[in-house]
C-alpha cells in the first residue's frame, strides 16, 4: 500500500499526504464534488479498506480501487534482469497508482523542474500552507487539501516568489490552470494522447508530461525523460555504467510498455547511484527575482 502510493507524495512534509502512527496512510484530495480525506489500512496482503470524509467522500471512495492500482496490468512484463527479477519477488505487491487528478499532479510537477527535490517540496508545502484549505474528517495535524484551481490563480506574484518559485515555473502554472478543464479531460484519452495534450501548454515539456502521466494515467511506461538522475540510475544498476539519455531510451525499449515500472523496482528494491564525483546541485534563491 505505502509503496505504490509513496510517489504521489512530495517530501516528508507534505501537508495533503500523510501516513499515521497507525501505519494508516491519509490523503487529501480535491474532487469534482469537493474536498474529501482518505484513510486507507491494509489488513492482509490481499485486503485493504478506503475510508473517506468531506463533500468528496463518496467520489473519492469510488476512485479508491484505481488509485491504489486496480487498473495496471503488469501482462507481458518480464523481469530479466536479477535486480529487476529480485524486487519484482520481494515487492509482488506494487503497482502504478492513477489518480485520475491532472492539476493535482501536474502543478507539484511544474514546481520541480530545473530545482532540487529539496527546494520544490519546500515550495509545494508553503504554498499548500498559504492557500489550501483544512482536511476534512479526523485527519493527523496539519493535514491540508491543496488548492482549488482558482485559488492557485489568485496567487499574487510575490507569494510565489516568497515560496522560491521563480517567474518562468509561476507562468507555466498560470497557463495551465487557463487550460484546466481540457488538461483534466486527458484522462479519458490515450496515454499518448493525454500527454501530447499536456505538451500543448508552454513549459510542459517531455519531463514534465511523464511525471503527470505516471500519476495521473497511471501510466506504465512513462519514462521521465530529461531527470537529472534517471538516466545514470537506470546505467548504474541494470548495466554498470553512466547512461546518456538517448542511451538510456535505446536500452529501455525492450521494456515497453512498463519502462516506468522498471524505473518503479529499481527505487524500491535499492537502486545503485552513480559515485558521487563532484559538489552537489546548490538551493536557488529565486526570491530576489
């Protein structure tokens, strides 16, 4: 269960994902019918049970299946590689979760581009702080639902900046909140289709759109192409060396159309790095912008 949900949180501090003493994991959501909080307790390896609160309870219950992966379907996948084989065995249970929730996924997506994890989960959880409403139900403390798409528009200029976003991410999530109602309706299209339609924004780029699509669309083959670790991740640990990303692409074709479950055991089953050589990606003030 934490495990195939764990990438749809952003930092150990995120306010609208949270998981209990209890080992329950909590969620908060925006829904069509409102905001709803999840719970969701796993009792056996086959058994797992999704409780909701708020206006969107009962939309948020009813995608409950989907969202913990209900959908992916892992046929024709073949772990032929003992690292992929071996975390295919020790974890049997994950999957690609969907969501089914574009915006939701899309604008902590925009945040991360071109910044250390580090500096956009601090940006997603003061903003979330700043503009996103209390969770409804018995949720742990802090917990919040992220925005509405109105009120990330109502954003003045300088709580982005005060939140280390710099203009060219800001506009990027200004022009698709514009789009809003057509990005959300990608989820009924193909995953080739709804990520071209992501790429229409200006600013979302092949990076961007997999990060969504894996998310989202629940996506198995989305390959985050343009990830400053990615590419030497996959090298390193399926292959003993760096990788380019044209490389990386090339070696990868024989896992289609699950390149992103790949990615997917790699992180869980303890992917090898690349030897750290140099000084590490510095935090940008974006601040004085």
């Amino acid at each position: 269960m934490q495990l195939t949900l764990s990438r749809l949180r952003r930092g150990a501090t995120d306010p609208t994902h949270q998981v209990a003493a209890d080992g329950a994991l909590w969620r908060t959501t925006l829904t069509v019918d409102g905001p709803a909080s999840m719970r969701f307790t796993q009792h056996d390896p086959h058994t797992l049970t999704c409780e909701a609160w708020g206006a969107g309870a009962h939309t948020a219950v009813a995608a409950a299946a989907a969202l913990m992966g209900e959908g992916d379907d892992p046929t024709g996948f073949v772990a032929d590689h003992p690292r992929l084989h071996d975390a295919h065995r020790r974890y049997p249970g994950l999957r690609i979760p969907r969501t089914g929730q574009v915006l939701e996924s899309l604008i902590p997506a925009i945040l991360e581009q071109k910044v250390i994890s580090v500096q956009a989960t601090a940006s997603w959880r003061s903003l979330v702080r700043a503009h996103g409403t209390p969770a409804p139900g018995p949720t742990p403390l802090g917990m919040l639902v992220a925005p509405s798409n109105r009120a990330w528009q109502l954003i003045p200029s300088w709580e982005w900046h005060r939140a280390g976003v710099d203009p060219q991410r800001s506009r990027t999530v200004m022009q698709a909140l514009q789009v809003a109602r057509q990005l959300q309706a990608a989820v009924t299209l193909s995953p080739q289709e709804a990520t071209a339609r992501l790429r229409t924004v200006p600013g979302i780029g092949v990076w961007t759109a997999a990060e969504v699509a894996q998310r989202a669309f629940g996506d198995a083959d989305a390959l985050s192409v343009g990830d400053y670790h990615l590419s030497n991740m996959i090298g390193h640990s399926l292959f003993g060396r760096d990788l380019t990303d044209a490389e990386m692409i090339e070696a990868m074709v024989k896992w289609q159309p699950h390149r992103y479950r790949v990615v997917r055991l790699l992180e869980v089953g303890g992917a090898t790095m690349k030897p750290r050589r140099g000084p590490r990606l510095s935090f940008v003030d974006h601040r004085r912008h």
